[in-house]
C-alpha cells in the first residue's frame, strides 16, 4: 500500500446505494465475454451457478463488450454475439425481471470508475496477472493497452455496485484477488470505507471445462479449433460429433478418482459429466469405472443432449426476436444505471473533483 492515509471524509457507505435488500444475503455482480462461442464451460462454470444464486441475493448480470474489445472484434459480430450471450443467459433461467441483465457499455460509470482505478492500482500488481501473459502471448509489445488495464475495469463492474458476492470459474480467481486489493487501497488511501471487499463464489468443486483436444487447456471461446469445445447454440448431432473426436487415452475408465492422475483428458470428460449430472466426481467416476471411452462418450452425448437441448431451443426462439432482447438489455442497463450512478457520484466527490453543475 503507498502513501500515507489521511482522515476518513466520507465514512460507510451510503444508504441509497448499500446493498443486502431485506431478505437477501448481499448482491451479486457478474460478467460474460460477449466474443464469438458462448460453451459449455460457461454454462457449467457461470452461468448455471448464477441461476442457482438468483433467490438469494440481489444480482447483476453483465455481458462486458468493453472487456471484449481488449482483443480485436468484428463489429457486427460483436453485436450478433451481444444479443446471443443475453439469449443463452435468459433460455438458461437468468430472470430479466428480477435482475438487472444488461450491457456494460450502456453503463458508463463502469469505464469512468476503471479510469480511476487505473490510478489506483500498480503497475506490479498488473504484471502479476497470469490471464494477460497468456492473451499476450510472446507477442507482449502488440498487446493493446485495454488488453493490460483489463483487470481494472473488471474491478470496477464489481465495485461501481458494491457488490459482496462475485461468482466466477476458477480462472477469474486472481482477477477477482486484484479488485479486492483496489478497493482495499482506495480506502486505504482515501480514508473512507467506500467498497466492501467482494467474496468469490466459486459453488461445489472449482469447475474448470478444459479442452476436448487438450486437457491442459481450458475451455474456450477463442480456441480456434471449434471441436475443442461444445457451445450452447451446437444441436444434438454436433455435440456428438465433438464428444466421439474428444482426445481420450486408450485405457478403460478407472474406479477411483486416483486412477484419473496423469490422464487430464479423462479427468476432463468425467468432470463435465459429473457436473451436467449433478454428482460429485467421486459418484460419477464410481458409475462409470470400467467402461470403455466409446460407451462412456454415448452416455456423456445423451446427458449433454438433454441439458443443452431445451436451453438450445429456447435461445433460438429468443433470437428471433432482437428487440426484445434489446428492450429487456435496456430495462437492465436502467436498473445498474440507477445504482451505479450514485456511487460513482460518491467516488468522485471523494477523490476531490469539482461537481459539475
Ligand atoms: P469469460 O467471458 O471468459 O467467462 C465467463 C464466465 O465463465 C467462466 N468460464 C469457465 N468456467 C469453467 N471452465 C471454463 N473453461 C470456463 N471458461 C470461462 C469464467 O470463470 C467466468 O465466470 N473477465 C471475465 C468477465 C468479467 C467479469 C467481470 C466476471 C468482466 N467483468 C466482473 C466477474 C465479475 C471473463 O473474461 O469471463
């Protein structure tokens, strides 16, 4: 922490914007990557817990195309995709009338405030952040900078709410460590207790989808080889087709979980059909000890099928109607702007600039 830390001005945070509505346990924010296949390690790793997550607390959703353009996009893509991230997150039981389901864009305060932790946090603290080395790659000098500021903005979607409660896959994990040391040193610094200090949620066993071509690699929407992953808009017979060419090993599944060291691809695919069942891994492995990869992969297949199916279905329906995922984007986007403008107004006055009048 730097510099010395003068009197408290402001004190706790203010009434209209706390959050923990009576009843709930806190409020939630969480965001989505707009860019190109929304799959299956989504589902498992996010969206499926936000659901789940929906009759306990106050919850944001935020489908983040600033985040996105951090790496090139195509814009009418980015567009098409926008609606489709909010397409998958309504057919998978995210309730629009209940939340606030928007687009960060149409929230300013998320890149004012980004600005101002840009101030806050350090430039160590930035080059500690595994998910840039990795989205850099060797090529570090032609990263753009919103590629390196990335985490910043991604404190302020959490802060700009006060949100108590962020449920991310394991591979946000540090990202999530940074904006709890931001809000730290903002108080810190400032002498207020202006942001709480965000929990993660990270629901049952840490849920990382890796590859169906590479069980070291993640899940992932920029893989360029589309049978590395199942996305939520594949129909039954793609889905399929990615499961039977899944790299395996050619030994039978084993009867413990202690069998699975050394065989990541096999581990992988069993994690994901203890996940869709809803078994812990240990049950999923004792179901299926023994059983050649061919069996294993049609019962995988079928269970994927049928989670998948409806959610697939009811996202294509949703798809045909644009405005109205464009009205229900923007009754969200109205309901953040309600609470994040406040508390931005509060970081202003707080940081010392002139109100505007
Ligand atoms: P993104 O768009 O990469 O992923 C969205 C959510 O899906 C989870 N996830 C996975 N979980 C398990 N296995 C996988 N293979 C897998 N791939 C993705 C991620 O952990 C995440 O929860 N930086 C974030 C978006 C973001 C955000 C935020 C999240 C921006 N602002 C504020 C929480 C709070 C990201 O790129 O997620």
């Amino acid at each position: 922490m730097s510099g010395s830390t003068p009197p408290a001005r402001e004190g706790a945070p203010s009434e209209d914007n706390r959050p923990s509505p009576a009843g709930l346990k806190g409020r939630i924010l969480s965001g989505i990557q707009p860019t190109g296949n929304i799959h299956l390690g989504n589902y498992l790793g996010a969206i499926r817990n936000w659901v789940g997550l929906q009759k306990d607390f106050e919850c944001l959703f935020c489908i983040v195309d600033l985040h996105a353009i951090t790496v090139w996009q195509d814009p009418q893509e980015l567009t098409r995709t926008t609606r489709e991230v909010a397409a998958a997150m309504i057919a998978a039981g995210i309730d629009p009338a209940a939340n606030a389901l928007f687009v960060q864009s149409h929230v300013p305060a998320h890149a004012q405030l980004a600005w101002v932790f840009n101030c806050v946090a350090r430039l160590g603290w930035l080059n500690r952040m595994t998910q840039f080395k990795d989205k850099a790659g060797k090529n570090r000098e032609n990263a753009s900078a919103g590629l390196y500021v990335y985490p910043n903005l991604m404190a302020a979607d959490i802060l700009v709410y006060k949100a108590t409660h962020v449920p991310v896959g394991e591979d946000q994990k540090q990202h999530l460590e940074l904006a709890r040391d931001i809000a730290q040193k903002f108080n810190n610094d400032y002498g207020v207790a202006l942001f709480p200090q965000p929990e993660p949620v990270i629901r049952g066993p840490g849920m990382r989808v890796m590859s169906l071509r590479d069980g070291s690699k993640k899940m992932s929407k920029s893989d360029p080889s589309d049978f590395s992953r199942i996305n939520m808009t594949d129909d039954a017979e793609t889905i399929a087709g990615k499961v039977r060419k899944a790299t395996t090993d050619p030994n039978p599944l084993p009867d413990s979980v202690a069998g699975l060291e050394g065989r990541a691809e096999a581990a992988n695919l069993l994690n994901i059909y203890a996940a869709l069942t809803d078994q812990t891994l240990e049950q999923a492995v004792a179901e299926q000890a023994g059983q050649q990869f061919s069996q294993f992969k049609a019962r995988l297949t079928e269970t994927a099928v049928a989670v998948l199916g409806p959610i697939n279905a009811e996202m294509k329906r949703l798809m045909n109607d644009p405005a109205e995922i464009d009205r229900i984007l923007a009754k969200g986007a109205a309901k953040a702007n309600s609470i994040a403008a406040p508390v931005l107004r509060e970081v202003y006055k707080t940081v010392g600039f002139l109100p505007a009048v």
